[in-house]
C-alpha cells in the first residue's frame, strides 16, 4: 500500500510540472519574424548585413542575410572587401522576452584581395537578444562569426515584423 501511495505522489508531481510547463508554453507565442541590421567589427575588419528572421518553432529560427565585409592590412596598404550571403538556424532559451541564442549555419563569400574567390565559410553565434511577443526592436549582442571578415563581436538592432 505504501509503494502505491508512493507511486501516485510521483506521478502528480510529474505531470503537474508538465502542467505548468504546457500553461506556459500557451501564454508565450513564440518569437515573431524581425529584421535587423547587424554589425560585426574588430576594427581592423568587419561586416555589416541585413538580416531577415522567421520562426521555424517556438525557440527556433531561420535568419538569412546579405551583406559586405572588409579588412585593413596596415603594414601591406592594403585591404579586402567581401560581399556575402548567410543561412543559419538559431535556438532561444525559453523565457520572457530576454533570451539566450546560439546559432550556427553557412555564408558563402565573394572575397576581393589580391585576387577574387568564393568562399564558403561556417558561420557561429552566441549571444543574448531583447525581442518583444507583441512588436518593435530586437536588439542583440554576442560573439561570433558569420561572414568572411565579420568577428568576434556583434552587435544587431531591428524591428519585429
């Protein structure tokens, strides 16, 4: 009889945390699509894009994105240029409207130094994002490395759609 009594006490436990977890996954309806613009500098080089972001499930996105790069060599005067485009999938904590984000995809590159190549690059991030459920700015910042001169920090300021 003890073992049942147990057993049942378990059993409420488990699923009344799953109740809590289900009610609040009802009150929060996802992150909405946003676009943004993203710059990512180490002075020397950087990049700036223009991202567009769409919920694929609750905590999880697809960002695309377009934008140019550029290097300074100081002791060779030159420098490089790079225009590219990115895809990444990015995963949210669960949470209000302060979240953690880790996203991780691929840029291909069309990279002038000397001489002019495409690149195929991965791309990285890590960062913390303010977005709102019901609209206006998302604003992000993190390390990471997305396009061909574009690290390590970031720093990302839009409008939720």
């Amino acid at each position: 009889m003890k073992i049942h009594i147990y057993i049942l006490t378990i059993l409420l436990l488990f699923f009344s945390g799953r109740t809590e977890a289900q009610q609040a996954d009802s009150l929060n309806p996802g992150v909405p699509s946003s676009l943004y613009l993203d710059i990512s500098t180490a002075l020397l080089m950087g990049n700036a894009s223009i991202n567009y972001e769409i919920p694929l499930q609750n905590n999880t996105l697809l960002r695309v994105g377009f934008g140019p790069g550029y290097i300074v060599e100081l002791f060779e005067s030159r420098g490089g240029t790079s225009l590219g485009l990115l895809a990444m999938v990015n995963f949210l904590t669960s949470g209000s409207a302060y979240r953690f984000e880790f996203g991780i995809g691929g840029s291909v590159n069309r990279v002038e130094k000397r001489t002019t190549e495409w690149k195929a690059l991965p791309a990285i991030v890590i960062g913390y994002r303010y977005q709102s459920y019901s609209g206006g700015f998302v604003f992000r910042i993190g390390l990471g490395y997305t396009f061909s001169f574009g690290f390590p920090l970031y720093v990302s300021v839009g409008l939720t759609l």
